[in-house]
C-alpha cells in the first residue's frame, strides 16, 4: 500500500495541473431546410435538420469592426471572429440531412477585397470562422466544398446583406444554402436553403488537449500503482 501511496502522491500534482477553466470551448446549434430546388440529394427536403458543432478558443477573437464597417457600411457596433483553420486544435462539423462538412472542406472564394471592395479587409476572408456581431454569437462561416462536389455557405456578415435565395431574387433572406459547384463557381447551382438559430446555440468548456493528457497521466499512474499493490506478497 505505501508504494500506491507514494504513486498518488507523484499522480496528484498532473491532475491539480489541469486547469480549472479550459479555454477552448464546443459550441452546438442547430437549423431546418425550409426550401429545396429539384436536382438536390434525395436525403434533403424541407425539414431536414441542420446540426453545426464547433470547439474554439474564445481567447483568439479578433476586432474587425472597422474594417467590414468600411467595407459593408452596414455600421455594426463590434464584429469579433475566432478563425478554426489557423488553429490546429479547432474543429467543425456541419450536417445537412447525411451531407457532412469539416473545416478541411474550406475554400477561399474570392480574396477579402474581391468581396468588399479595394482595400478592405474582413480579417479572415472566406475560410472557416466563428463571428460575433454586436456583441452576440452570429453563427459560423464561412464557404465548403467537399468531397462529393456539394457546397455550403453560412457567412452571418453576408446574412446582414439579405441571406440567399433559391435562384429567385425575389425570394432571399435564408441564412444558408446547400449546393453543387465548384471553386470556380461554388454558387453554380443552389439545392436548398434554411435558418439556423444561433441565438439557441448551447456552449461547453472542453479541456485543452493537454490537459486531458495530463490527466490520462495521472490517472493511469494511480491505477498501476494500485494494481501493483494488490500483487505485493505479505509479508510473514
């Protein structure tokens, strides 16, 4: 017994090391298809659930608000994002019915300027992003393409413009589109699109991986040093 205490007592210090308050933190929320255009994956239709999930580290929000109120002239009050493809320890899922997004689906369309005009700069372009807007989560941009050709859009900055349509001009205002394209042109052909509600959106503290290293660690240093306890011969 005394050689699992003395494991324990080398195991408690890795675990007192995780940190009571992790930075990264999951967030989850969730939306509808609400209009479908023939052509589409029989999967979706009106109703098909939309399911976003992101982990994120809240501490590397940036302030563009200048710039995209340069750009937009829309006047926000503060326009944070946190960018998912520079941080290797982010991640994203987004599904439509059974299709399947990741931030590896990125695509930068165009360059920042290209979407705002010379000399602006919207910070993180097209590539995956958390945003804030006036203070609120918005939701999650930015434009996919993966695999099977299918692309996704979901930028809350563009939604303030007045959202996609389904080809209609006289029918936007939806806050996310499915569709089949390419880089050139992911907008090539629009199969659906629907609202999410960010303002449902549910967050978790995730521990840091290494803090669940550090506590795998410790864990694992108490259950040997009590298997090994159990084992010791008793002495006569």
């Amino acid at each position: 017994m005394k050689f699992a205490y003395a494991l324990f007592a080398a195991a408690a210090p890795l675990m007192l090391a995780v940190p009571a308050h992790a930075s990264y933190v999951q967030v989850d929320f969730a939306g509808q298809v609400l209009g479908v255009n023939a052509g589409g994956p029989a999967s979706i239709a009106a109703g098909t659930p939309i399911t976003f999930q992101a982990v994120f580290d809240p501490s590397t929000l940036t302030d563009h608000t200048q710039s995209v109120n340069d750009g937009t002239g829309l006047g926000f009050s503060s326009v944070f994002t946190a960018s998912l493809s520079d941080d290797p320890n982010a991640s994203l899922t987004i599904k439509v019915g059974d299709v399947t997004f990741t931030k590896f689906d990125e695509v930068n369309y165009g360059t920042p300027e290209g979407d705002c005009g010379a000399g602006c700069d919207l910070g993180a372009g097209n590539f995956p992003t958390v945003t804030y807007l006036n203070g609120a989560f918005a939701g999650i941009g930015n434009m996919f393409i993966n695999a099977q050709g299918y692309t996704f859009d979901a930028d809350p900055i563009a939604d303030a413009f007045g959202g996609f349509d389904l080809g209609d001009q006289s029918v936007g205002g939806y806050q996310f589109f499915l569709g089949k394209g390419d880089a050139d042109n992911p907008f090539r052909t629009i199969v659906a699109v629907g609202n999410y509600d960010a303002a449902a959106a549910v967050f978790t503290p995730v521990p840091e991986p290494a803090a669940w290293s550090l506590m795998v660690a410790g864990f694992a240093a108490l259950g040997f040093g009590l298997r090994r306890s159990r084992r010791s011969p008793i002495a006569a």
